[in-house]
C-alpha cells in the first residue's frame, strides 16, 4: 500500500530531506513484512533506516546510537512503543517520532503524543505520509484530510476516550456519557465504523 505522492510533494519532500544532516531512522514493528517494506521505501527516499522487531531491540539501538527519526509500531510482543519513545525522547530530545498502530483511537494517540511522538498514523501506513508526517515544519498548518472522520467514527472516537480514561469501566463510562449501560455495551461490542 505504498502509493506514489505527487511531484510537487516529491520536490519538495526530497529538497527538506537533501537539507537534513543527520537521516538516521528507526523502524520499530514486529510485523517483519510490513517493516521490510516500509524500511526499503524509506531507505529509497534518503533516510538510513535501521529496523527492530521489538522493544526490547529498538531500546538497545537506542541506548548505543539515537537516531534522529523513529517510526514505531504501538503494540508489540515485549511491550509498548509508548517505552520506545518516552526512551527516545531522553536520549535525544530533537528527535523525531510517529506512532504507528493497527489499533486507532483517540486515547492511544493521546498517550503517543504524551511520549513525544509528532504524529500518529493508522496501519498500514504509506512511505508517503510517514515522510509527510516526520519532516513536518512546525509553524505550518496541517493540510486537511482527504477523508475526514465520519460523525459516526467521531461519536466511536469519543466514547473509546471516555471509556479508556474511566479505566474501562462500562457502568462509570455509561454515568458519564449519560447512557444506558446496555446500549454502552452495544456500541463497545461493534467494531469502529469507517
């Protein structure tokens, strides 16, 4: 799933990453095909990508040599990436981090950026927008998104939020929204909607 991005974005994508000094990332995700891909792509846009398949790993790589950038995977075998970052960012605080994760909700990106990742992108995430997304400049503002959230994901969003900061607690999440705990348990049963 990566896709070609258009040339004025290449352009200029190439030009921020020709100006950088240090082009050292890390790939940390334990899905092997996923992170092959993702690392070659990356590698063929300029970066010298080194990979991890744990936490564990990517601490060690970490510890010995800080890279300047970090895409790194949410959930992994050994533990979380959230311990990756928060690593990362004491190592080296000009670092710059993205959290990825097939598990997309508010509060897991809230706590991502917590961490001190820059952005949090959904799996399977493009080379594209991994690029896009680590070589942001700071003052500028984000380009709205081709597909913004339905109302429904919204509501979806919001609820997982609630529920996440009561501690998973259906009865306490259900109070709070000011809804009935069956139709709460309903709507935590279905999978996100679109």
């Amino acid at each position: 799933m990566i896709e070609e991005a258009a040339p004025d974005v290449k352009a200029e994508v190439a030009a921020r990453l020709a100006a950088l000094t240090d082009k050292s990332l890390l790939v940390m995700d334990d899905d092997a095909p996923f992170r092959n891909r993702l690392g070659r792509a990356l590698e063929t846009r300029g970066f010298a990508v080194t990979m991890a398949e744990s936490v564990h790993e990517a601490l060690d790589i970490i510890a010995k040599s800080p890279p300047a950038f970090a895409v790194m995977d949410m959930r992994l075998d050994d533990g979380s990436g959230l311990k990756a970052i928060e690593a990362l960012h004491k190592a080296r605080p000009d670092a710059r981090a993205i959290m990825l994760t097939g598990y997309g909700n508010i509060a897991t990106a809230v706590a991502a950026v917590k961490s001190g990742a820059i952005d949090y992108l959904s799996k399977p995430a493009d080379a594209d927008d991994v690029v896009k997304a680590l070589l942001v400049v700071e003052d500028s503002a984000p380009v709205p998104p081709e597909n913004p959230m339905s109302a429904d994901r919204v509501r979806w969003e919001h609820i997982q939020r609630v529920y996440a900061l009561c501690g998973q607690n259906v009865s306490e999440t259900a109070r709070r929204l000011n809804m009935h705990r069956r139709t709460l348990q309903r709507i935590l049963a279905k999978r996100a909607p679109k």
